[in-house]
C-alpha cells in the first residue's frame, strides 16, 4: 500500500497542480448528503473512515488511501459510514 502523504505534502502538491485551495472535510457517522452540485471541480483524498460516493448510477465505496474527482457542476450524492470520514478535498474555482 502507498504511504499517504501529510495534508502539508498533499496540499503543496496540489497547489502546484493548478487548485486554488485544500481543504480537510471531517463528516459525522452516518451523515449523508442528497444529490447536489458544487461550483467548483475537486480531487479528494479520503484520509480516514468509509464514504459512498454516488455519481450518476454509479456508486463507488471509498476508505482510506482512496482517492475521487467530480468536475464542476457534476450531480453526486455522499453517504458516510458510522465512523464518520475525513477527507482532503483540493478545489480549483
């Protein structure tokens, strides 16, 4: 299994990249948010926990090490495990 980087590293690495912020999302266990759209395109890192990631009819179990994209405007629905999860989510505006 690859190492997972610090938030520092993964930050430094995706600024470099062309995203404008990285910000570290903690959920509560058993959170979900309905289908929804951001006005953003993000690359994400799941750090701790287990989430779901429903994008269209596919839905894709994320845990740590796991990584995701949804381009901007992209319709997803989320739905976190019952320890909750914690991911670094890398935005470009």
């Amino acid at each position: 299994m690859k190492a997972m980087p610090t938030l520092e590293q993964y930050r430094a690495q995706r600024l470099s990249e062309g995203f404008d912020e990285v910000l570290e999302r903690k959920w509560e266990s058993n959170a979900v948010q309905a289908a929804h759209t951001h006005p953003f395109s993000v690359r994400a890192l799941v750090v701790s926990g287990h989430m779901w990631l429903t994008v269209g009819n596919e839905t894709l179990e994320l845990g740590p090490g796991d990584e995701f994209r949804l381009d901007r405007d992209t319709p997803h629905a989320e739905l976190y495990g019952p320890e909750g999860a914690t991911y670094w989510a890398a935005r470009k505006n």
